[in-house]
C-alpha cells in the first residue's frame, strides 16, 4: 500500500434533515492536509442565525492510513456516483469530497442504496476521528441551544 499522501483531505458534511426548529442541526467535519482535523457544528436553521461550535483535533496516523485504504481499495475517486432520482425528502443526508495524491473526488447526498452501502462504513471511519469528549460537548450544547429556543418559544405562546 502507498503511504498516505501528504495532500489528502476531506470534507464530510451531515445534516439531521427536515426537523422543526429547534431540533434541526448539522456538521461538517474536515480532515487533512496531515493529521489535522477539524468540526464546525451548527443547530438551527440557518435562517434563525444560530451559533456554530468548531473545534480542532488531530488524526492519528492509523486513522489516515485507514481513510485512505478504504478511498483506495473502493476505488471512491474513480467510482460514479448515483442519487435517487425522485429526489430527497426528509431523514439525514451527508455528502463527501476531497483530494487524494492530484485526483479531486466529491460524492453527492441521496445516493441510491447499493452506492450508500459502499460508502458508509467510510461516513463512519471519519465521525470517529473525532474525539468522543468533542461529539460529547457538541451534542451538550445543541441539548443547550434546544432548551433555549423552546423555552424562549413557550415563554411567547404564554
């Protein structure tokens, strides 16, 4: 196996989907060039002007060796990519891209099953380079953001 490239980056993002506010989040999480990694979490909608949480991290060097193993042996760089042709509607969706060596890759939301099945175990190999104390106080903080809003919301029916 070649070793990781010294440019290989990705960028994941994830969001929860058709929620109602407040409930409504998303994240995107970055990693490369090297071991550098880095989350940007945002609850709400963008239209209610809601925080957005980033915190920095490191990639082990088992993680990238494992990231780019799994871009390789799946061919995610050359593979064609197929979506749902009747469209999207409501649940999460994530979409994909990066650089590996000088190929540049992005893989679409809403793939058909058979093209989320490939791809998926590699979705979880980068949300587990994140540190669990960091998915920990993201999570605190959108439960926080979440209490606000609805009691912010109550206090006004009232």
């Amino acid at each position: 196996m070649k070793p990781v490239p010294p440019d290989l980056t990705i960028r994941y993002e994830w969001d929860s989907g058709s929620l109602p506010p407040p409930f409504h989040f998303e994240y995107t999480i970055r990693i490369g060039p090297g071991n550098q990694g880095e989350i940007e979490y945002r609850p709400g909608y963008p239209t209610d002007q809601p925080p957005e949480w980033v915190e920095v991290f490191t990639v082990s060097e088992n993680r990238l060796e494992q990231l780019h193993r799994f871009l390789i042996d799946n061919m995610i760089p050359a593979r064609h990519w197929q979506t749902l042709s009747e469209g999207f509607l409501g649940g999460s969706d994530a979409n994909l891209s990066g650089t590996i060596g000088d190929e540049h890759f992005s893989i679409p939301g809403n793939l058909i099953p058979d093209n989320n099945a490939v791809i998926a175990p590699l979705y979880t190999l980068i949300q587990n380079s994140v540190p669990q104390s960091i998915w920990k106080q993201m999570d605190d903080e959108r439960q926080k953001y979440v209490r606000e809003r609805e009691g912010k919301r109550r206090s006004q029916k009232a």
